[in-house]
C-alpha cells in the first residue's frame, strides 16, 4: 500500500514564469484550500490521471481555447455573471437528475398500467 501523503513542496524558482504564479497565489484567501478546490475540479472533470498525458491535455487546451474564443467575441463574465451561472448550471443538473429520478420511478411502476376503478376488490 502508498504511504499517505500529507505535505507537497513545490518549488516555484523552477517554474517557466515563478512571478505569476507568486501572484495568483497572493490573491488567494487560502493557498491549501484554492489548490484543492483546484484539484477536485480535475478530478471532476477528468478523473485521477495525468494531467499532461495528451488525451487529457488536448481536451483540457481545447476547452482552454473555446473559452478564449467566447470571451474574444463578447465581454468577459463578472464575478457575479459567472457565479450566476454556475449556480444556473448546478441547478438544472440537481433538476435533470430529478427528473430522471421521477422517469425511473415511473418505469419501474408496475402498477402505473392499471385502471384504479377497474380493479376488483372483496367484500
């Protein structure tokens, strides 16, 4: 079995441009949790793999440029725009994932066929 990780030290003076990354992590209220959040959005998006195999990296540049290509055509979201929609987005998915729910349970009604003034009961 691995042993656990707990502590990862990186290195910053070995990066291609270590002053922007110094600044995105200035910005951040907390530089652990940013990191992890930033992971788990991976980890969403692409599951536990190399970040840089290139099936990974392609479709992470692809989505990368259509995202350049969108704000190159229209003015770049506000915090709160893209807040809005992410919050639109989890919203129709927590609906969609109802709504299958709800086809589900109609499917697997077997008595969802059965006219209830049919039916014949004791007396």
């Amino acid at each position: 079995m691995a042993k656990k990780r707990v502590t990862y030290t990186w290195k910053l003076n070995t990066e291609r441009d270590p002053d922007a990354i110094n600044e995105w992590l200035d910005a951040q209220s907390n530089i652990r949790d940013s990191l992890s959040f930033l992971v788990q959005v991976m980890q969403e998006r692409f599951g536990n793999v190399d970040i840089r195999d290139i099936e990974t990296s392609k479709e992470l540049l692809q989505f990368m440029h259509e995202e350049e290509t969108r704000t190159a055509n229209k003015e770049p979201r506000t915090k709160q725009e893209s807040r809005a929609s992410f919050d639109d987005a989890q919203q129709s998915e927590t609906v969609n994932e109802e709504a299958s729910e709800a086809e589900k349970d109609e499917t697997d009604d077997i008595f969802s066929g059965i006219d209830g003034n049919a039916i014949f009961t004791r007396r």
